[in-house]
C-alpha cells in the first residue's frame, strides 16, 4: 500500500512536472515564432540593403554597373545565403552569382537547406524581383534567390540551439527541483498524520496522558491534532469519572451496609435485643441501599433516552411516552407548596414569581426535576429565601430557581450534574442524599430538548439553577 506522503510527492512531481514540460514547450514554440518573425523582417531588410548597395553601383556616364565590383559584392552576398542577378531595363543579365561560380552557389544552398531541415523541411529556393531605382529612375532589376520561407544564418541556429538546451536544462533542473519541494511538503503534511495516528494508537492501548503539538500553520492539520487531543482528554476525563464513580459508590454502598452489617452483627452477638427500635434502624439503611439502586437505574434509563441519534443531536420527544400539555408555573406552585411546611422550620422563605409557560412534557419528570432543584436550594441555605422565577420568551420556557444559600464553588460548577458528585459530602449523606440528584434532572430536561445550567458567585454567595424547555406552540 502506498504511504500518503509518497502519493503526494508524486502528484506534486507529476503535476509540476507536466506543468513545467508544458510552459517549456509554449516558451520554445512561442520564441521559435517570434524569432522566425525576426528573421524574416531581416531577410526583408537586408534585401532591400542588397538592392541599395546594387543602385549605388550604377554609373550614369556609363549607363551601366561595374561588373568587377557586382562580383565582388554578389559573391559576398552569396556567402550570407542570397543568390542575386542583376539585368539591365531590358532584362539582358548583367552579372549573375551562378553564372559566376555555380558549384560555390550550390554548395551555399545545399548548406543552408541541411541547417533548415530541423525547423523547415519543407523549404525551398524561392526569388523576388526587385527595381533599381537610381536617382528616381529604374536602372534595372535584382532577382535575390533565398531559402523560403525563410532561413537561420548559422550564428542564429547557434543561438537557438543554445536556447533550446537552455529550456532542456531548466526543465530538467526545475524538475529535480519539484521532485524535492514535493518530497519537503508531502512529508510536511504527512508528519502531523503520522503523529496523530501513533497517538491514536497509544491512546488505544491505554495512554490516555499523550498530547500531539496543535499549533500548526495549516487549518486542516490543526484541527486534526486539536480532535486527537480533544477525545485524549475526553478518554482521560471518562476513565477519571468512572474511577471516581466507582470510589463514589463503593463509598456510598459502604456507609449504610457498614451500619446495617454492625445493628446485625450487635444483635447475633445479644449487644443488641432484635428489638423495634434496632430493626427500624436496619430497615432504614435498607431503604437508603434500595433508593441509591433505583435512582441508578432511573438514571441510566434516562441517559439511554438521551443517547445521541445517527445526527448526534438528542433524540425527539416523541420517545418520552407520557407527555401531556400543561402549565409549568401551576406545576411549580404544586411543588413549592409541599416544601415551605419545611422551609418555616428553617426560617427560609420560598418566593414564586410565576408567569404562564406551556410546554408539552412529562408532567411527572418534570416534577422530579422541580423537586430536586428546589429541595437542593432549601438542604443548603440556612437563611434568607428561595425564589422560584418562570415565564415564557422567544418560544423558550424559562425557569430559574435561586438561593441564598452556601453557593458553589467555580471549580465545582462543571462537574455538579455528574452522578454521585456532591458540594458537600458529608451535608448530603445526613440529608439523606448521593449526588444523583441533579444528574437526573439534567438527564430529564435534556430528553426534552431542553438546557439546564447553573450559576454561582462562590461559596457563600448562593445559586441559581436555570431551566430551558421548548414552549408548546399556540400556549
């Protein structure tokens, strides 16, 4: 199987590659045309010098050319690929390269038509007429045979082909060149890969503490690392918890199974007479065992509702069998009335401030959840009041309970809805509770699609709890 970082490096090399071999070909083909436009504007020109030169020969006293120095400029001529012939305004040739030195004329084209075969085999000798115009009158013709459609001088094949070698080379280079920046990225890239999965694997294998660095410059990378970090920390945070679970219930089984063990064990050794008094002492710590079991699995049947579905999101609450549609502000009348017999012993008083909020729910959960909320604010204020607010806005039923009672802790506030975590451990387990409370109240808001939270300036300065559930449409 192919690594990532060699498929990569590939694909970079092919592609940059290909890249380069096709801006070689259009820079060596767009040059070739330029350069051919180049040369043949100066055939063109040096034509018209040939016939300059020619016109500067003719001499009026004469009314002819000096065939000597015509031999000598046409044989120079010849030399630099143009075969010329002058005639007179009649057309009787006056001087002729071929005439002159055929076998030289031949060679020089033989010559020049072996140089254009790379670049134009299909050339061939062609003449142009050209006037000698002398003083404003026509003194006579040149016919100039060239290469057509036109032809490199070997100082100009020199020149490309040194062009030609230079694009190779480049290519060439820049290639090798591609092939290593490739490999550099590829292996950039496939580093924080293969970083993120050797920690994937110790984090299989039990390592829960690995951290990969998260600060890369590419967005993709650093995501990838900060979501290995993020389930790392999430693993650990859980098997935390879990320990922390089991500690927490071993504790919580041993306290009352601790008392029940030392009643029997008082009464078979006749300490104790197997006496009313003895025997509710021992039923009391029966209760207690059986409610924290009831409460677990109330919880852990309520956590199985909330299980999140194939989008992730909680599950409808079409799931929850028994919803009706009331009023939560009667609800909570209800539910604060069966506590202020309690709250008048403490000298605490509970105060509503209740608005319509319809909502469509299970009247008895919700219930549950009031009832956790509301006798967890009483268990700890000693004094002052418990407010109990509702209402209803942009189609959110709201409702806040607060205290002022013994506040919580900043660094306690994320944890207070896990099960079995309590503020004050030994407050609770005289008051009878195990820290499941509120995890089955957030269990429950949360199966109806709503949020509960909790807010508290530290210990000492009180707590509010908040409720959000949908609003039943049409109130």
């Amino acid at each position: 199987m192919i690594s990532l970082k060699n498929r990569l490096s590939l694909s970079y090399a092919l592609f940059i590659s290909a890249a380069l071999l096709v801006l070689t070909l259009v820079v060596n083909a767009f040059t070739s045309l330029m350069f051919s436009r180049l040369v043949r504007n100066n055939i063109s020109e040096r034509s018209g010098e040939i016939v300059r030169t020619i016109s500067e020969q003719y001499n009026p006293w004469r009314n002819g050319f000096d065939e000597t120095t015509l031999e000598a400029m046409g044989m120079h001529f010849v030399h630099e690929g143009y075969i010329i012939r002058v005639e007179d305004p009649g057309g009787l040739v006056v001087w002729d390269a071929r005439s002159c030195d055929m076998k030289q004329c031949s060679l020089i084209i033989q010559t020049i038509g072996d140089r254009m075969e790379q670049y134009r085999p299909d050339g061939q000798l062609q003449s142009r007429r050209y006037p000698v115009v002398y003083q404003g009158k026509t003194v006579g013709n040149v016919m100039i045979e060239t290469w057509g459609p036109f032809f490199y001088s070997e100082s100009e094949l020199q020149f490309l082909s040194g062009l030609d070698r230079l694009l190779l080379t480049a290519g060439g280079f820049f290639t090798l060149l591609s092939v290593g920046i490739s490999l550099l990225i590829a292996s950039r890239i496939a580093r924080p890969i293969l970083k993120a999965a050797d920690a994937a694997r110790h984090i299989a294998g039990g390592n829960r503490s690995i951290r990969i660095p998260d600060t890369y410059k590419t967005k993709e990378l650093r995501e990838l690392s900060r979501s290995v970090n993020d389930v790392a920390s999430a693993l650990e945070e859980g098997e935390r918890r879990q320990k922390q679970l089991t500690s927490d219930m071993a504790h919580e089984l041993r306290t009352p199974l601790t008392c029940l063990r030392g009643n029997l064990e008082a009464m078979i050794d006749g300490v104790w007479q197997p006496e009313k008094k003895h025997l509710e002492s021992c039923h009391e710590e029966v209760i207690r065992l059986i409610r924290l079991v009831e409460d677990l699995r109330a919880l852990n049947g309520l956590e199985k509702e909330n299980a999140p579905g194939t989008s992730g999101a909680s599950p409808p609450m079409r799931e929850l069998p028994d919803k009706t549609g009331f009023d939560l502000s009667r609800l909570l009348e209800l539910v604060a009335g069966g506590f202020r017999g309690k709250a008048r012993e403490k000298g605490v008083e509970i105060v509503l401030d209740l608005k319509a909020a319809p909502v469509t729910a299970d009247y008895n959960r919700m219930k549950q959840v009031f009832i956790n909320l509301i006798s967890n604010a009483l268990a700890y204020t000693d004094e002052g009041s418990v407010t109990v607010r509702g209402g209803t806005a942009g189609g959110q039923c709201e409702i806040t309970v607060e205290d002022t009672g013994a506040g919580i802790g900043r660094e306690e506030l994320p944890h207070i809805f896990q099960r079995l975590y309590r503020t004050d451990k030994s407050r609770s387990r005289n008051t009878g509770g195990a820290g499941i409370g509120l995890a089955i109240a957030d269990a429950i808001v949360k199966a109806h699609g709503g949020t509960i939270s909790a807010e508290s300036g530290g210990s000492g300065a009180g707590s509010v709890f908040r409720v959000t559930l949908p609003a039943r449409q049409g109130g």
